[in-house]
C-alpha cells in the first residue's frame, strides 16, 4: 500500500499505511482539510474501500465534488445533486472526508419542537468541555428538513463558493430520518468546520443531503466523544500548489448556511 501522511494530535508525526491507524476506535479519521475543499481542490487519492477500514460513520464529499457523503452504521452513500441517495462503490474516492467508529457515550431523547439554531444551543449544554470531538447522531421525526448538494465538477475546478451559489436545495415536511454530523472545537477551523456539521438521510435511504435548516419533532440524540484525530493529507497534486494561508471562515460560513 502507499505510503501517506498523517497528523496526530498528541504531537507525535508518523508515516504509516492506513490499516495500522484503527487499532483505536476514538480517533476521528479525516482526510485532507476543508480549506483545501474551498480552494477547490476535489481530486483525492484515498478510496472508500480504505476509508470504511477507518470508521462506519461520517460525512465528506467525492472526487470531483460529487455530490455528499454521508457514513451510518458502516454503510456509505453518495447523496447526489439529484437529491437521491446512492451505495458507494468501493473505488470511489474521497478528497475531503471524516469518519470515526461511533459508540454512543451520552444518549437523550428530545420530545420538544427545536429549529436548527436552537438546536445547537441545546447541544451545547450538553457538552463537558468544547475542546474535543463529538461525533453526533440525531434520528427520528422533523417536521421540516432543507438540504443542499453539490454537482459535479469538471477541470479546471472553481472554487466552492461559486459552485455553492448554483446548489440545488431539497425540501422535506413531517420525515424520519438521520442527521450525522460533528460538534469540532473552534482550534479547527481551516483544518474542517468548527461548530456544527450534519448531513440528512432519510428512514428509507434513499434521499438527504447537507443539512441547511430544520425543525425538530421526536428525536433520539446519541453522542460520541472522541479526542484523537488522524489527517491524511493528499501527496502533491492540487493539494501541494493550493494557498491554504487566506482565512476562509467567512467564505465557509455563506456555504455552510
């Protein structure tokens, strides 16, 4: 297998193949950084077949920016911009992705009506501290879910902001489904998103998307915590020529919402 790099928080610098990283289940495993996502780098090295060996749940993207990715129960799918939900091909790849092994440590259930801000604010009087990794589960009813996802890009790329001004967003009222998604500490930012970060996939799996707004029904709020992180960062290529130095936060926050 190639040899990749890879950041660990603890400070400690290794070159190691990805099979040897998930000895480990409370790792946050990501690929590449968000800035680079923004800069318009969508080509990655890694494939699905390899990431799956790194978590069973996650969100992040597809080569050429096809579409969003989201990871649950150990199953991957690929929600297109046709709104519709896909089975990963194993040869897929992935140029911007974070999964872990979720193993809810604190779960809750919410029986009270919340819109997506609201939401947040709950969530975090929950937290111990804001200075590790939540990976967040959500499944239930909503009365009222808007996604958005991404088409596919064709060379030469343009960046993320003028892709995501041509999204196309989805609707849903009175649905079951999923959010999964991360709580990251603001000590992120550049790296993946800081705050909150949630795709939507419907009960039957077969629709979703990046979740843009939504109003809670009947919920069931499972956690994970997490305080490791692994980054694997693509070798050469776009990746290596991209100015990752410009703060993006206020160009990642209009994407974003």
């Amino acid at each position: 297998m190639k040899k990749h790099y890879y950041l660990w928080l603890s400070i400690l610098f290794a070159i190691s193949g990805c099979s040897q990283l998930n000895k480990n289940k409370d790792v946050l495993f990501q690929v590449s950084t968000v800035n680079a996502l923004l800069a318009g780098v969508y080509d990655g090295e890694l494939s699905f077949g390899e990431l799956m060996q790194q978590g069973d749940f996650g969100i992040g993207t597809f080569n050429w920016l096809d579409g969003e990715m989201i990871a649950l129960d150990g199953y991957f799918y690929q929600l297109k911009s046709d709104g519709r939900a896909y089975p990963v091909a194993n040869t897929l790849k992935t140029p911007f992705a974070a999964v872990t092994f979720f193993e809810a440590d604190k779960s809750i259930f919410l029986d009270k009506s919340l819109d997506y801000d609201e939401l947040q604010q709950y969530l975090d009087g929950l937290w111990p501290t804001r200075n590790i990794f939540y990976a967040i589960k959500i499944t239930g009813v909503f009365d009222y879910i808007k996604t958005r996802s991404v088409p596919k890009q064709e060379k030469p790329y343009p960046q993320l902001a003028e892709v995501a001004r041509q999204q196309p967003t989805f609707e849903f009222n009175n649905t079951e489904g999923v959010l999964v998604g991360y709580r990251l500490p603001a000590y992120m930012k550049g790296i993946n998103v800081a705050g909150y970060h949630f795709h939507f996939i419907d009960k039957d799996r077969s629709a979703g998307g990046h979740l843009l707004k939504c109003r809670l029904k009947d919920v069931r709020i499972e956690v994970d915590y997490t305080s490791e992180l692994h980054m694997l960062l693509p070798e050469g290529g776009e990746f290596y020529k991209a100015d990752l130095t410009r703060d993006k936060q206020a160009e990642l926050k209009t994407i974003e919402r």
